[in-house]
C-alpha cells in the first residue's frame, strides 16, 4: 500500500523509553453477562495492537486515555473503562493497571512511578464536563501524564475534545499506526482508485452522509443508496413512504443552521439522472441507484405482517407501514454492480438488520463485497457490528474504526486532530 501520509509517526522519532500518554479510541459498548460487564467485540483494541507492541518493545510505558459512550460530564458507573483495561490486559497477557480518574494527585502520582512496560489504563475522560469544552487547562493536566503523546485515536479525530485536539497542542506528538493505516486507505479511495468504484451507503441519517456523497460525485461510478437513508431520497422523488424513519429538516440551535434535506436530496436526484454508468449487462442502473423495492412491516416489531413493496410494478406502502430493508430485486441489482467493481466503500446497514427478517438485504450487500474481487473498505460504526454479526471478519481489505471520521474524511473535510500533528 502506497504511503500518501505526511505526518510524523512512531517510526520517525526516537521513543526508546519514554512514558507516552497513547490516545486510542475504546469507544467499545461493554455487555453484561453473568452479572459483569464485558468487553465482546474487541476489534478496536486489537487494531491499536501494532503501535501498543511496538512501544513496549521499545521499552516504553504506556498510559492510555480514551473516552466510552456519553456519560454526559458525570461519572456513569457502567460507562467505567474497567472492562476494556481487562480485555485489553487479556490480549496482551501482561497487566493493565486501571485507575479510578483521568487527571488529580493519584493519577500522576501512579504514572510518575511507571516503570517501563507497565501500562495503565485511565479512567473514561468524558466523565469530566471539562472534555467536550477543549478546555486548555484540562487538556495540560492530560498531556502532562506523557513524556510524548502517541494519537492512535482515528475514530475519535474529528472530534474537538480537550483529549483530542486539545492536548495535541500541549506537547510534542506523533501518529499511530492505526491512524497511518486508516488514512493512506481512505485517501487511496479519494486518489487514484481501480474502478469501476463502488460506493455502498446505508443507515438512517441523511446528515451524516450528504457531505461524503457530494464530494464523491466525481470520484465514484456508482452510488448505491439502502437503508433509512433511501427514504429520504425516495420521498423526495414523490414516493409515499408512510411512517417509515426520515430525515427531511434539520435544525442546529446552536449555530442557527437550518437543512431541508428533502430539497437537497431532490437537487442530487436531478443533478446526476443524466450522469451514465459504464457496468456490463446492467441497463436498469442509475448512478445514483436507489433500491427499485423494499421491504416494509406495519411496525419495527418480530413477527409482524410484512411484504415487498416493488415500486417498479407501481406498488405502494399499506398506510401506516414503514420500509425497513431494501427489498430482493435492490439486493440483487446492488450485487451485479458490486460484483464488477475493483474498489467498493460501504458504510451503513441496508435495512434494520437487528431483527433477522430485515437483515436479508444487508446480509446479501455483504456476501456480494466479500465475493467480489475488489479492494474492499468498510465504514466503522454498525458497519463493523454486521461484519461480526455475520462472521465476515477478515473477508473485507479493511474495517475502518471510525464510522463518523471516515465519512468526514471522504466529505473531503480536515480532521481537526491529525492537522494538529506535525509534518514529516
């Protein structure tokens, strides 16, 4: 894999026994079972594994800061980052000392006392309301724990946090492996990818994917639209989509913003209906392709009445019901274009895949990219959860950790924490 990454890594400075605070995103959802949270998928820990074993060979110690869920700046008991330090502890067969705060008297005392290889993991730093301000003297009081900051924290780094940005500009800092890998991958795909190039996006929220398909309007060959995030763009082509989820209007208070998603997604249906599609023996697909039929049920329940709705055949939504996967025909049309591909992106579900009877299109998406021949990149968030789910693991080129970062990255938008890290 070509290396377009500028920035500073492990690898261009001389770590040799230094205490590095190591920002990693375990942003993992521990499970109770046997009355005890644990930590069961554990792929994000295991992606950070190349940087956490090249310091330790190196005779480093290690403290490791992350953040858990929204605990809301308050300390949540079952948001502790306690069974992720075991998880952690367990793969590496060597012990993680956890303690009970991210910053205060103990903390520095326990990590000025560090010898190398110890590692201690601290506790989630969004329990502190200081994290989401990038609060400057909170980010010192976290950047003082290292003698040297490592970010490996990818799936995190859009994120201005005083964990994240701020106390990238406290210290001395360089990159991860994990962050180096993550970004040569995605910026291969914005770059100079083998094509056809497919791009495969579902989930529910229009909001978070507008961006990425806009700026992927001349880099792709086909965009493939599944899930709730095709209900907007069906709507928007006049299409009764009942009760089914959508985002048309999005209201930011804040920042005094207000988005018409439906106006916006009728702009994009009308701006590519003439852009062509060079696939072999595939005359029905549109560049931008949303699926030709659904699935729908009267409600998102198990065991409740449902049906294919083909909106080929003129076919409409029974009042009241809702879509919640893309229908057989979708799932077929959408595996003949990703089985000509030599580059495929996916991010998000095709339907609501954690009820089984509407896991079908996303199952099929999936099998059809491992199949495929292409360089396959997989958006993290539920994404990484299908790839698990279906025990596709180790079949994709690569699992991205980072759901929301990928996307921002692909938007063709600045990760405010990798720009903060220096040059090469």
């Amino acid at each position: 894999m070509e290396n377009s990454f500028n920035k500073k890594t492990i690898k261009d400075i001389d770590v040799s026994g230094k205490r590095v605070l190591l920002r990693i995103a375990y942003d993992i959802t521990p499970k109770e079972v046997d009355g005890k949270m644990v930590i069961k998928n554990d792929a994000r820990i295991r992606a950070t594994l190349p940087t956490i074993e090249y310091l330790l060979e190196r005779n480093c110690s290690l403290v490791l800061l992350s953040w858990l869920k929204r605990p809301g700046g308050k300390v949540v008991e079952e948001y502790r980052m306690n069974p992720v330090a075991e998880k952690l502890a367990e793969i590496l067969g060597r012990p993680v000392k956890k303690m009970d705060d991210c910053v205060g008297p103990e903390v520095e005392k326990a990590v000025k006392a560090m010898r190398p290889g110890e590692i201690i993991m601290l506790e989630n730093v969004r329990f502190h309301p200081e994290e989401e301000k990038e609060d400057p003297a909170f980010a010192k009081q976290l950047a003082d724990l290292g003698e040297l900051i490592v970010f490996d924290a990818f799936a995190q780094s859009h994120r201005v946090h005083s964990s994240t940005t701020g106390i990238l500009k406290q210290k001395e800092a360089v990159a991860g492996f994990l962050v180096e890998k993550e970004l040569n991958v995605l910026s291969a795909l914005l770059e100079n990818p083998k094509r056809p190039f497919v791009v495969v996006l579902g989930g529910a929220k229009i909001s978070d994917k507008l961006d990425t398909i806009i700026n992927l309007l001349d880099k792709a060959d086909a965009l493939l639209i599944g899930g709730a995030l095709s209900n907007t763009f069906l709507k928007a082509k006049g299409v009764n989509v009942e009760s089914s989820f959508i985002e048309d209007v999005y209201v930011n208070i804040a920042k005094g913003e207000k988005k018409d998603y439906l106006t916006l997604a009728k702009e994009l249906l009308e701006k590519t209906s003439g852009q062509k599609t060079s696939f072999k023996d595939i005359p029905d697909l549109k560049f931008l392709q949303l699926p030709p039929d659904l699935a729908a049920a009267e409600k998102i329940e198990e065991n409740v009445a449902s049906k294919v709705v083909d909106l080929t055949e003129g076919e409409t939504l029974p009042p009241g019901w809702t879509y919640l996967d893309i229908g057989p025909k979708s799932a077929e049309l959408f595996s003949q274009a990703i089985q000509q591909a030599q580059t495929i992106f996916w991010n998000g579900p095709m339907g609501y895949f954690e009820i089984d009877e509407f896991a079908k299109g996303t199952e099929k998406v999936a099998n059809a990219i491992v199949e495929s021949k292409a360089t396959s990149v997989i958006g993290g968030g539920d994404t990484e959860k299908i790839v698990k789910m279906f025990k596709l693991g180790g079949k994709f080129s690569h699992v991205s950790t980072g759901g929301g970062a990928s996307l921002e990255f692909l938007a063709g938008k600045k990760l405010p924490a990798i720009e903060l890290l220096p040059n090469r």
